[in-house]
C-alpha cells in the first residue's frame, strides 16, 4: 500500500526495484526473482509495459543498477515513471570497493561522476540523453576512521576535492557505497509505447506474461 504523507495527508507512491527479501514498507516491490518478497515478477527489472507514465512519487533502486545491462534505459524508465517532482534513490557500489568485483552478476562499475551523463552537460558527450536529471543528494560512506578525519566530509562538500579524489586518491582511500537521489529534469518521457497498467492493477499473473 501506497505510504501517506504526513503533511499532505495524501498517498506517497512508492516503487522498489529490485526489492529482493526486504521490500521497503510500504511500496510495490517488483524484481525478476520469484523468491522474493516483490508484489510483481517480471522478466525485465524495468518494462514500459508494466506501469503507466507517472505512476510513482519515489522509486527505491537500491543495489540494483550495477546488475543491468541498460543503464540509459532504466534512466528512462525511472524518468517516464516519475510524477513531477518525484525522486529515485540510487546505491550502488563505487568501482574501488571490494564488492563492485566479487560479484559475477555485477555488469556496471560506477564512480561518483558515472550519472553526470544525464546531468546539464552530457557529461561532455555528443548524444543528448533523452532522460535529464538533476542530483540533489550525494553521501560517499567511507569507513568510520575516514568519516572520524574529515575525508569523508570533504568529499562530499567539495566537488573539487571530490574530482581529485576520483582522479589521482581512488586507489589508495578506496570508496564504498554511493548513494544518489536524483529529481527528474526537462519534459516528461512518454515514449508512446505500448499501454501500461496503473500500479494498483499490475499483479505477479499480469506482469509474468509480459
């Protein structure tokens, strides 16, 4: 069931991708395996077909993105699912941390700049992402001794210091878990794509035969 909002008193959306055996109360819980705590199974952790344009207020992505193959068309998805001035919630590992590589299955290694593709500058490539986003939450965790000596905090306060740590100190004061939380920028996507279901009409059946 959707989470209310204490303020408003109205309902908060959630979706939670990847959600695994710990689906984050309150929200759709939607993953690939049946051995799960997810309300839908779908083939694909993502689907244009699953879920009507702006269904959601936040999605949870939580150690999920390294494990995709697409990730500018999971971007995508989580932007056409976003209502205006909805969130996505980003962990996953930085590519210094011991648990980027010890897992087969993990398909992307990331640093604290990977998303800047889909920021206000491309990132400096030629091709324009259709999926815009602005960061407005970054935390780089650390160990407890890093946190104790400041780095941490230097890191996240300064972009500058963040960029030489990536640059040249990455390998010697490794990183650990990043986390992002991103708000949809630009026009919504709505690629005109087969028609979806609302959350509360998709079930494991429905998603199953997709």
């Amino acid at each position: 069931m959707p989470q209310a909002d204490s303020a408003t008193g109205s309902k908060t959306a959630i979706l939670d991708v990847g959600c695994g055996i710990r689906k984050y109360p309150g929200s759709i819980g939607i993953d690939i395996n049946r051995s799960t705590a997810a309300d839908v199974i779908a083939t694909w952790i993502v689907s244009p077909t699953l879920f009507a344009d702006r269904s959601f207020d936040r999605l949870r992505v939580i150690h999920v993105i390294e494990h995709l193959t697409d990730v500018i068309g999971a971007m995508e998805e989580f932007h056409r699912l976003l209502r205006p001035g909805g969130r996505v919630r980003i962990e996953t590992p930085h590519y210094t941390d011991f648990s980027s590589f010890c897992d087969p299955t993990h398909k992307q290694h990331l640093n604290s700049f990977s998303f800047r593709y889909f920021g206000a500058d491309d990132a400096g490539s030629v091709i324009t992402p259709a999926a815009k986003f602005h960061e407005i939450f970054y935390p780089h965790p650390a160990t407890i001794l890093l946190e104790m000596s400041g780095f941490e905090f230097l890191v996240n306060t300064f972009p500058r210091f963040r960029r030489f740590w990536e640059h040249y100190l990455c390998y010697v004061v490794r990183g650990k878990s990043m986390e992002f939380e991103f708000e949809p920028a630009g026009a919504a996507l709505s690629p005109g794509r087969p028609a979806a279901l609302p959350p509360a009409q998709v079930t494991r059946a429905s998603a199953e035969k997709i």
